[in-house]
C-alpha cells in the first residue's frame, strides 16, 4: 500500500507514530469516519493517519473526507486518492453532500481560522460555525454515531491574563460587540450547540479547546506567527513583530493533538470539553521569535508596530490551557517545544 506522506519524512514518521498509539483502539476497526476540514493541517493528519493504521495494521477503516477544493485535496493526498478506503467529497458543512454510507465516528474540524478574515468576514465566520456544526451534529444524530468530536478552540475563554493553567470549567470576557470576536464567540456557541444535541438527543459528541498547534505538515506559505517565524529562518530573513510580543500561551506539536482528538472522541465523556495543549510550551510570541532565531544564522529580530485591530490580532492576553482531564483519558504531549520548532522547519524546508 502507499505511504501517507512519501515526500516529507519527518511527516512521514508523526503519521506513523499516531497510527501506532491509535492501533489500540480496537473499537475503531472496520469503522466508517466522516472527518469535515479534511484538507487543513489537523484534518489531513486524522485521514493519513487513519490510513496508515489500514496499512501497518489492518484496521480496514472507510473515511469520508469533506473538502472544499479538489485540487487541494489532490495536492494534499496525492497517491492516497487511489485507496478505496479514501473517499473525497467535495462540499461546504453549510450543505453536506451525500454520503453513500452510514456513519460511525465524526471528527468536525471544519471552521474559517483566518485570523484577518474574523474581522473583513465575521457574518461568514459566524455561519460557518453555528450552521456548519449544527448540521454536522444532525448527521451525527441521524447516523446514530458512536461518537463525535468538536474542534473548538482555546479563543472561546475570552480575554484572560492569568498566571495559573486554565481548566475546562473557567471563563474569561468576550465583548459582542468586537467584530474580531466573531470567532471566539461563534465557538462557544458552537460548543452549546454541541451540549445541547448531547442533552437532548444523548448524541456522544465530545470538545476539544486546541491549543494553536503547528508542527511537520504546516503549509510553506502558512501566515500564523510560528510559520512566518519559520520560514525567516529558511529564508535567512529577520522576523519582523508588529506586536510586542507579551501575548503567553502554550502550544501542541500536530502528532499530539491528532492523538488527543481520538483520546477524546473514544474515551471521553459525551458533553464534556477536554483542553489540549503540552502544558510544558508556555512562551510569549516575544521568546518564541528568539527561539527561532536561535535556529537561524542571519535571522534578527525588529519591531514594526501597527494597529493590531486591522490584522485581526487577539489582545494582549496570558493563558495557558490545563490537561488535566485530557491526561486522564490516557493521553500525554510527547513532543518538547525545541524538537517542535525543529521538526516545522526541517518539514517547511522540504516542502518549499
């Protein structure tokens, strides 16, 4: 059978070291997935890695993968395409096609997460989130799932600034009326949403607040800070910061969190949010450009500060997620801040 990912190793060895921790899950074999955002970063590692557990052990998954191009499904897929076990269907959450199949399990990972399109595109925003996951959870329902799970995000706690790790069950301020939280609040209403169906319809459908997470596999010409860091890196080119640089938060390398998001959806409780993140990358944007500079030979650090408003940037904030509850479903972050740092740009490099 084909590799998940022949042209990029270091991706390559993440898939592999996912579907290894996933083949003990044997519930999951000879199950059908639905996974929505199939061609982003995350959503793509879910289907190779659901893949490579066919190839390496049998496991005889079928996976719906719902996209939005065609041609970036091809380019992210590539050979992939010719495995029977992997169907592409083109579509929008906000109309889902047609699938030929009943459904077991549902990863919903589709969302607009541009951080400039929050603020020149919040109605759209707004509708993707709310209408796009009720109509995953009505699929979910009518399908009778064994399990479902939302990729929420860490935004949905607000503006905090604390010196103490988050947990589930903290809440910080979000203002309406601020066009840049058409995101942060369309994910908290989403999560309601992903309550209420579990209420009222006892739907097995669990949250996952991310951490941003980054990792082999993020596109070369990604705009988020640590792939614009990155990429000054391999280009030998100062890291320009239009902030100060205080925001602190910790991270996820990619492999850890697809991981946790199968933790999640079969060992999790219906109804319950888990927050996911290595608790031990707390960084501020400021000390994460030194880190990549670190790893670059011509590579400075210089200021342009500007209007963050018109850029869709967060304010300045301090949080750090909790794990707690992930940590007791059986899960644990295997990949340190530097190796994360590492394996980016040696992945971004190959696919330049």
């Amino acid at each position: 059978m084909l590799l998940e990912s022949p042209n990029d190793n270091i991706l390559q060895t993440d898939i592999e070291r996912v579907s290894q921790d996933l083949s003990k899950f044997f519930e999951i074999k000879n199950k059908v997935f639905f996974i929505t955002g199939a061609s982003g970063l995350l959503g793509s590692i879910i289907v190779k890695s659901l893949m490579c557990l066919n190839r390496c052990y049998q496991f005889n998954i079928s996976v719906f993968a719902l996209v939005r191009n065609y041609n970036k499904a091809q380019a992210t897929f590539g050979d992939l395409l010719l495995d029977d076990h992997l169907q592409i269907i083109v579509g929008d959450v906000l109309s889902i096609p047609h699938i030929p199949e009943f459904i077991d399990y549902i990863i919903h990972g589709a969302s607009i997460t541009s951080s400039k399109s929050f603020v020149t595109h919040p109605v759209e925003t707004i509708i993707t989130a709310i209408n796009g996951t009720y109509n995953v959870l009505e699929l979910a329902r009518l399908n009778n799932v064994s399990g479902m799970v939302y990729m929420s995000s860490l935004e949905m706690y607000g503006n905090l600034n604390s010196d103490l790790p988050i947990s589930e069950d903290c809440g910080g301020f979000i203002d309406p009326l601020s066009i840049r939280s058409s995101y942060s609040e369309s994910k908290k209403m989403a999560e309601n949403l992903c309550c209420g169906f579990s209420s009222e319809f006892g739907l097995p459908v669990k949250i996952a607040r991310l951490t941003q997470t980054f990792g082999a596999g993020v596109s070369y010409n990604d705009n988020r800070v640590f792939a614009q860091f990155a990429r000054s890196v391999i280009e030998k080119k100062n890291i320009v910061l239009h902030t100060t640089g205080e925001t602190v938060r910790n991270y996820c390398y990619t492999s850890d969190a697809v991981r946790a998001l199968f933790y999640i959806l079969l060992r999790g409780v219906p109804g319950s949010a888990y927050n996911v993140a290595n608790m031990e990358t707390a960084i501020s944007i400021k000390e994460m450009a030194e880190l990549a500079v670190s790893f670059g030979t011509q590579t400075e650090i210089e200021f342009k500060l500007e209007d963050s408003n018109n850029h869709g940037y967060n304010p300045t904030i301090k949080i750090c997620l909790d794990t707690s509850s992930l940590s007791k479903l059986g899960w644990s972050a295997e990949v340190r801040l530097i190796e994360m740092f590492q394996r980016l740009i040696k992945s971004m490099e190959i696919n330049i």
